[in-house]
C-alpha cells in the first residue's frame, strides 16, 4: 500500500515538474497557453491515481537483483 502511495506521488510530481519546465519555456507566451498548460498538468496529477491502477507504469528506483546477498 505504501509503495503504490509512493508511486503515485513521484508520478505526479514529475508531471508538475514538467509543467513547471514547460511553463518556463513559454515565459514569452500568452497568458492563456501557460494557464493551459497548468490545467492539463492538473487534470494530469488528478488523474494519476487512476491511471496508476489500471496501467502497469512501473517505476522501479533499484534494478531487482540490487541488494540480494550473491550465492
């Protein structure tokens, strides 16, 4: 549970990285592109915990084997 709960938190933090970066990009822009782009990064980080459950976008921090003792 805490690890899905985790997930779901690194995902929505990269999208509103995202959207931060891209905003960035588009300081020039209008107003209303950069407000697009924050209501899409919205509607995006409410629906990861959605998306995390029903597609298998794994994000695995440590290759599997990491950490077993060799044989």
């Amino acid at each position: 549970m805490e690890s899905a709960i985790v997930a779901i938190i690194v995902k929505a933090t990269l999208v509103l990285l995202a959207a931060f970066g891209l905003t960035a990009l588009l300081r020039g822009a209008s107003a209303a592109a950069r407000h697009a782009v924050w209501s899409a990064a919205l509607v995006g980080v409410i629906a990861v915990p959605a998306l995390t459950m029903l597609l298998p976008w794994r994000m695995d921090v440590l290759p599997s084997g990491w950490g077993s003792s060799p044989a």
